[in-house]
C-alpha cells in the first residue's frame, strides 16, 4: 500500500528531495525542463515527418478529386508551418541562453 495518498510536487524539485515515487529529485525546474524540452522537439519532429506523408498519400491518392486535393494538401501546410514554430522557439530558446548565459539543453 501506498506511503502517502497524495504528495507534494514541489517536493520532487528540492535538492535531495525525496521526488515522485521514491526516486530522487530535480535540483531545479529548470533541470527538469531541459530533459522534457529536446524530448518534445523529437516528438514534434515525427508528428510533422508522418503529417507530410499522410498529407503526400492524400495528394498521390486523389485522383483529381478536388476535395481530396485541398485535405492533402491543408496536411501538408500545418505540418510545415508546426516546423516553422518549433524550429523558432529553439532558436529562441538558444538565444535566451546565449543572453541570460543558463544552459538550458543540458
């Protein structure tokens, strides 16, 4: 049975803090941060890689069909512009590093 029925999140952040499950903690939020964050491009990074195929089959499979034409290509132009805003927030986040000198991607 379970130690406690709730804990504290703010517990799992402190330096040689017990953290979530009994497992050692987070020195800072921004520790934890910078392992979430490159996972997150990554996932970004296959979301938009299997839009532009599905939005390419839906171009290829058409077959004139107008409507099916607009679908595919509508996949295509979210995908490209969800790179855009991924590949410029870590730009952004490079340059906030480069300014404030906090390594955020450890």
């Amino acid at each position: 049975m379970a130690k406690y029925l709730a804990f504290n999140l703010g517990d799992a952040f402190e330096v040689g803090g017990e953290g979530i499950g009994g497992k050692a903690g987070y020195n800072t939020i921004g520790e934890f941060v910078s392992i979430i964050l490159p996972n997150v491009y990554v996932l970004a990074g296959l979301i938009m890689f299997f839009l532009i195929l599905l939005g390419g089959i839906g171009l290829i499979s058409a077959g004139g069909d107008t409507e099916k034409i607009q679908a595919g290509s509508k996949k295509i132009t979210i995908s490209i512009i969800g790179f855009a805003i991924i590949f410029l927030s870590y730009w952004i986040i490079q340059i906030i590093s480069l300014l404030t000198g906090i390594e955020i991607f450890v």
